[in-house]
DNA sequence: GGTGGCATGTAAGCAGTTACATGATTTT
DNA sequence: AAAATCATGTAACTGCTTACATGCCACC
C-alpha cells in the first residue's frame, strides 16, 4: 500500500492532519498498513487536495502552530473503497527477530536473551494499544471490533508461544557456546 | 534488512547463485526476512565480492546458461554475524487482508469472501512451505527447527482464527449491505 | 536553559523495482 | 508454436527516507 492509500484510509476514517496520519501510521492502529514518514505524507496529501480526493481547512492555533485539517470528498471515498475491491498484496511478516532465532548456534546467549525480551516487549507493547483502541472513542464499529480482536488474539498466542519456548531458543545458544562441556556431560 | 544483508544470511547458510538467492527471499523460508529482486541482488552480489565478503565461481551447465556459484567467506559470516548482534528493527506485519476486515461495513459481501479465502490460501501455502523444510536437506540444526516450529505454531492458529471468526466478517458486510432487512427483522 | 512535543514543508540522496536485453531448454 | 524455467546483468525510474529549515510552547 502506498502513502497516497494510506492517507485515503486514515481519512476515511475521520478528519486528520498530515502530523496525526504519521502518527497513526507508525503508532497507532494504522502501523498494521504501512508506515510513512512526513516526507511522504505532505506531498501525498498535497496531489490529493489537487485531485479533489481530500479537502483542506487551515485551523489557527492559539500558541501553537496552525493545523492543516484534511477531510476525505465522496470522491475520495469512492477511490478508496474501489482499491480495496482489486486484489491485494498478500499479506506479509518481516522478522529480524526470527533471523536471529535462526542463527541462535552461532550467537552468544545474551544476544538471545535480549533479542527474545524485546520481541516480548514488542509484542506486550502492540497488545497495549490494541486494548486501548475502542476507549479512544465511541464510535466502534463491526470492522474494528474484528479486527482489533484478531489482532489481540494473535499477539496473545505469540506471547505465550515466546514465554513458553524462549527458554529452549537460549538454550541453543548455551549449548553451542560452550560445547566442550555439553559433549563431557 | 537490506538486500546486502539478506545476501550474506543466505550465504551463510550454504553456496547459491543470485538466481537461488532471489526464489529463496520471495518464495523461500528467507521470505519472512525480505524480498529482492534481481535489480538488486545481482549489483549487491557484485559488491560483496569486491569487498571480500564472498566469493564467486563460474560454473558452467550442459544446455543451460553457465552458473555464478557464491560462498560467504569468513570475513562475510563475521560481519553477518555482528550485525546480528546489533540491535534489530522491529518485527512488522503489514497486513492488506486487516485493512478489508476495517472496512467490511462499507464493502460488498463478496469482497470480504474473496479477501478471506486468499489470505486462508496463504496461510495454507506458506504452512506447506515450512513443513517440507526438513525434507529439502539433512543438516537439520536446532535454530532452524524452532523457528519452523514457531512459524508452524502462529500459522495454525491464524488459521484456526480464521475458521472460527470469518463467517462473523461476512455477516458484518451482508448486515451494512442490507439495512432495511435487518432492521425489519 | 535544554529537551521534547506540536506543526508544516522542501531538497537531496538512495535503495529498490520494473523493464529491457539475451539466449538455450523444457514443458504444454 | 508458445510459454515457462533457468540464468545473468544493466538502465531508467520511482517512491521513500533523511536531513534540513522554521518556530512556538510546555515541562523539567
């Protein structure tokens, strides 16, 4: 997905300004689509606002720099829901905790260790803003009930499947560490 | 992961030609660390070569076009190895098939059968794919099985999820595409 | 008085994809 | 006879990141 969808999703779901879409994108709810940085985001919301796909009211703020307030049109709408009909790239899961995992005989343990900690941590850390998803407002839909369930149902099960095995994972390494010892014993 | 470092973790692992290294990163079990297409591992192949990092040798073939064989030298597995110590990006999962599932009040029912039955297609293929791991080649080790067994683990229930829960998506679309009936009922 | 959050935007650079170029063999 | 597989490589293009530029406020 590119920004330019991105940014068509994000708005789809409420009005936004450029710094609140990264924010989603690389935080919140919507780092499950794509992440985008703001020097993607600005010119993609600028073609849109050409395109006739978004509108833009500038919102002074008293103390702050003023927000540029985007709002997705029915043509935007439109556009957006017809990319979701065509096929999609399939999902996918990108893992430098996994290469690690794969490589766990010829790391020291404690890379291991921190390794396993932080995917963990990583893992507790996606389940808390999952949770926190329908208290933000009240307007939870059927579509984000099920997804923000699926989402929690399998970050759980990699949580325990981590707590339950990562010992062995670290075992690995100690054996091949010291393997004088494990082949004495 | 860039697609020098995904070259050199191929490597590691045993000789192949940049043809192999590509079908291994978008087909393979090194698909859950990066794609790359030739456009890229063929220039980073040239440079790791120059840098030391691995060797080629030309083999050439009956019938078919002559093989470009690399090994990793002990240089190359040293410095993949010390990256591999360094802190990670984290783990990402960028899911289009999540993105239909947000929206299904707004998408024909067919949409949201279609989406469901090509992302349990997938999860069937790539569950194919790491159960025929051990098969391909005796030298089994430790890391390799339990990131298999892991991958296996997460797969299974992701599909089991999906089994369980995909007809309440439907219904979630079938609902939104007839208010009038539902709300006669 | 410094760090960090809010807020928008541009320009340079890079990593990667796509398409092209080539060519034999095997499969349909 | 066409399409797919094996096999390498280059060139043009694209989309994105990083770094820069600017500025005010709140908190520590």
């Amino acid at each position: 997905m590119s920004v330019r969808g991105l940014c068509l999703a994000i708005l789809s779901g409420g009005d936004a300004t450029g710094y609140e879409i990264r924010k989603e994108s690389t935080e919140g709810r919507f780092s499950y689509f794509d992440d985008a940085s703001f020097g993607s985001i600005y010119p993609a919301l600028a073609r849109l606002e050409a395109e006739g796909m978004v509108t833009a009211r500038e919102e002074p703020q008293a103390g702050k720099p003023s927000r540029k307030v985007y709002s997705i049109t029915q043509a935007g709408r439109d556009e957006f829901i017809r990319s979701l009909c065509e096929p999609q790239a399939p999902d996918t899961f990108k893992s430098p905790f996994l290469l690690i995992a794969l490589n766990a005989a010829k790391l020291p343990p404690d890379v291991l260790r921190r390794a396993l900690e932080r995917r963990k941590a990583q893992v507790h850390e996606e389940l808390r803003l999952l949770s926190g998803i329908d208290n933000e407002n009240g307007c939870t839909h059927a579509g984000s009930d099920w997804t923000r369930d699926y989402g929690i149902a399998c970050m759980n099960f990699t949580l325990r499947y981590l707590e339950d095995h990562g010992e062995a994972l670290i075992k690995i390494a100690e054996d091949a560490a010291a393997p004088s010892q494990a082949a004495a014993e």
